[in-house]
C-alpha cells in the first residue's frame, strides 16, 4: 500500500488510529470480565495525584474570575449581576477546563508512562500473543478511570472555585452576599451542572484515549515513552479546547437562558 504523501497526512493517519481506539474501548468496555480491580486501583491513583492540586489551582481560577467581573460590572453599573456571572462562568467553563488540565497532566502523563513501558518491554506484545486484548486488560479500566475521577473532581473544583469568588468579591472587592447569592439564584439553572459534568466527563474520556494511544505507540526505546508523555499533554490539551468550544455551542444553542 503506498503512503500518503500530501502534508498533513501523518497527522491525519495518527488522528484516525486515535479515534479507532475510541472505538475500541467504546466496544469493549460492556465486556466481561470487566478489569474492576484494575478500574479502581487507577481511579485510587489518579484522585490522589489530582486532588490537591486541583483544589490549589481552582482557587486563583475563582478569585481572578470574580475580581475581573466584579470589575467589570462596576464599571456597567451591574454590580448586582457580578454572582452569577462569576459563579457561571466558573462552573461551566474553569471547573471543566481545570479539571482536565489536571487530569491530563498528572494522571494522563501516568498512564502514558505505565503503557509506554509496558510496550517497549514488549508487554503487550506478549499479551495479544497470549489472546489476551490488551485495550479490554488495560486500556479501558483506565480510561474509565480517568473519566470517573474528572467528573467527582469537577464537582470539587467548582465547590472551591465559587467558594473562592465569594470571598474574594464579598470580603476584598466590596460586594454584598445577598447580592451575590439572589443574582446566582434568578440566573442559574440545573442544565448549568449538567453540562459541567457532561464536560468533565468527555475531557477524561479523550485525555485517557490519548495518554493511552501514545502510550501504545512510544518511538525510540525509553526516550521515546518520555516523548510519548509530552505529546500526550500536549494533544489533550489542544483537543480540550476544541472539544469545550463544540459543547459550549451546542449548549448555548439548545438550552435558553433562564428567564430568557
């Protein structure tokens, strides 16, 4: 078969080997045996190496968000909207977004490092010699895993990254808590939540099948696992964006706003 020569074709061919695992671990993960001590031994990890710094890291997510805005209505005479821009914007959009940088980072650069070693040890090769699928053995716990651990993580995120524009507009910007709190309540509605969750758990699903895809495909012995992590991150991080675009479209699109 002769190889496509036009520029870009590589990246496209790794595009659709990425999306053909997503495919694979969409068929395989109903399957039995499901790998459950393997699910939850990846969950257990990914959370302790995430919990922290996302709790670090939404903070000053919250704080610039609420300083910025509080600023902002001041400015338009709208004070009286500055909590529920700040807890919307927050929750829709930094909470998702926060969520699947850290887990992208920390967890996903894990798990691109555990398959890349295994593949260049030939691990995996010797289970698909075995009969054994190594995307129903190992892949797609993980996966699972990861898109699990961002959607508990997200309600986290959100709780301390609303709590932190709270204090930083009531107690250093001025603002009145009933002001803040009744202007969240006349604006906000569940389908909000909805979608945040629906973002974290789609940014864990395709930061799992990229860490995983580059794990399986390393270049270049142990040095090329450590390329495999960074490309990983990296990938996840541009496809993050584009994928929060898409959703925030379809979502402004479908639901009307409250009271709209």
């Amino acid at each position: 078969m002769s190889q496509l020569s036009f520029p870009g074709s590589r990246a496209f061919a790794q595009t659709g080997r990425m999306f053909a695992l997503g495919l694979d671990v969409a068929r395989m993960a109903p399957r039995r045996p499901f790998q459950w001590r393997e699910f939850l031994g990846q969950a257990w990890f990914v959370a302790s190496v995430s919990l922290l710094p996302s709790a670090l890291v939404s903070i000053p997510f919250g704080a610039v968000i609420a300083m910025q805005l509080g600023s902002l209505t001041r400015q338009l005479g709208a004070q009286s909207f500055t909590g529920a821009a700040g807890v919307l914007a927050t929750v829709q959009q930094a909470a998702p977004i926060v969520t699947a940088m850290i887990i992208a980072g920390a967890g996903g650069s894990a798990v691109c490092a555990d398959i890349g070693s295994r593949t260049i040890r030939e691990e995996i090769d010797a289970m698909k010699v075995l009969g054994v699928s190594p995307v129903q053995r190992l892949i797609v716990p993980r996966v699972l895993a990861m898109a699990f651990v961002a959607v508990l993580l997200n309600g986290l995120v959100s709780i301390v990254g609303v709590a932190g524009g709270y204090f930083f507009n009531v107690f250093l910007q001025g603002g009145t808590p009933g002001a803040y709190l009744s202007s969240f309540n006349a604006l906000a509605q569940l389908p909000d939540i909805y979608i945040s969750e629906l973002k974290a758990l789609i940014f864990g699903l395709v930061a799992g099948v990229v860490a995983a895809y580059r794990g399986l495909n390393p270049r270049g012995g142990p040095k090329g696992v450590g390329d495999s992590v960074n490309q990983a991150v990296v990938i996840t991080f541009l496809l993050l964006y584009f994928v929060n675009f898409v959703l925030t479209t379809v979502y402004l699109h479908i639901v009307p706003p409250k009271g709209g």
